[in-house]
C-alpha cells in the first residue's frame, strides 16, 4: 500500500475516464443532467463510495461537541472522542448533511457545463484530487496508532513524488490544453482551496489525518476542482 501511493494521480485520472465514459454514453440519448448522475454513479460504484463514506465519518466526528468547562485534557478527550466517531460505521446527522451537499455540488457544477467540458473536468478532477491525498500524506502526520490507513503513513520518497507530482502536471497541462489556461488555473485554486478549507477542518482537532479524512480532502479537492471550472467556464 505504501509503495502505490505514487500512482494514486493516475488510478484516479482512470477513474475518471470510466466515469467520462458513462457520461458520453448516457449523453448520447439522454439530457445532460441525467448523463452526469450516471457519471457519479458509476464513479460510486468503481469505488465503493470510499471517498464519501470518509468525507461523511469526517464530519460526523467534527460534530462532536467540545467539553464543558477547561479541565486539564479537555482537548485530548474531545479529540478522543472524535476518533472514536469516526470509526463508527453508523451515519448521523452531520456526515448526512455533508454528504447530501457534496454530492449535490458535484451534480449542479458538472451540469452547468457544457457537455465538452464535463469529459476533461471528470478525468482530471479525479487525477488531481487523488493526489491532494498524496500531499497530505506527505506533509502531515496520521492520527491514529493503527487504522486502515496506517501503511500509507510511510514516507513516499524522491522516486514516489516524482510519479505522483509528473502526472499531476501532465493531467494539469491536459486542462490547460482543453479548457484554456484560465479554467486550468481557476481549476487549480479551487482544488488548492477546497483542500486547504478541509485541513482546517480536521487537522487542528485531530492533529493529523485519518484514512477518512483522506477521504474527505479528495471529496472537497475534487468539488473544489469544478467549481474552479465551471467559474471560468459556466453557462
């Protein structure tokens, strides 16, 4: 697991073509919109929902209240109890509420574009958000003494970033191609700052990441990603 870290860009740009190609399918008879929830099924689908099911045990975790009072450990029981949440398989009411706007973003950003531009923004969103992951990864340290993703908390090394930062940039050179250079950039800082906001969220009340909060990072990036897009690019 550790060792594929490098090539998590590149399954995700795959992804991403599987799920460009449901869309041209469903397109093909079919409105737009109704093309684009194919195209987020079957991206559901390929990976059993990983992404959302993190980016919803993030939020319900976040949701846990802090302490009464400013007892010695207050901080260290509530982050406790954030783990603790987490790792519950049960949904609540925050991870819901996360989980209906995520997916509701993704649906109104991909189908206010146009159907041209929906096939780069699927595979490049899904490329560029697996390796938001791979930063984070990089630069933060995991949270837990054991979990799911504890063998990912290895040092990627010079060969690993190498991989994942070429083909981050050939899927960014492939937008700018596509889309034009204002749409790559735009495309880029919504991504940049959909991971940013979701550090914030987590990473001061855990002290580092969780296989869900990867989870919820590549979630936020990839929204991020299209926003950026569909800003430089709306109809």
């Amino acid at each position: 697991l550790s060792a594929s870290m490098r090539y998590h860009p590149l399954v995700g740009a795959l992804i991403g073509c599987l799920c460009a190609g449901a869309f041209w399918l469903a397109d093909i008879g079919l409105p737009s919109p109704v093309a684009v929830l194919a195209a987020m099924a079957v991206g559901l689908a390929i990976t059993g929902a990983l992404h959302e099911d993190g980016l919803a045990d993030t939020f319900d975790g976040l949701g846990v209240p802090a302490s009464n009072g400013t007892r010695k450990g207050a901080a260290d029981e509530r982050r406790n109890r954030t783990l603790a949440v987490m790792r519950d398989s049960r949904l609540g009411a925050f991870g819901a509420i996360a989980l209906t706007m995520a997916l509701g973003l993704k649906f109104a950003a991909l189908a206010s574009l146009q159907p041209a531009t929906v096939y780069g923004s699927l595979i490049v969103a899904g490329g560029l958000s697996r390796l938001s992951c791979v930063v984070v990864m990089g630069t933060s340290t995991y949270a837990r003494d054991s979990g799911t993703a504890t063998p990912l908390a290895e040092p990627l090394g010079w060969a690993g970033w190498t991989v994942a930062l070429t083909t981050g940039f050939a899927l960014l050179i492939a937008l700018h191609v596509l889309l034009g250079p204002l749409a790559a950039w735009l495309a880029l800082a919504g991504l940049a700052g959909g991971h940013g906001l979701m550090r914030l969220c987590y990473e001061r009340r855990l002290g580092g990441y969780t296989g869900d909060a990867l989870g919820a990072v590549q979630q936020a990036s990839e929204i991020g990603l299209y926003l950026g897009v569909l800003a430089a690019l709306g109809r």
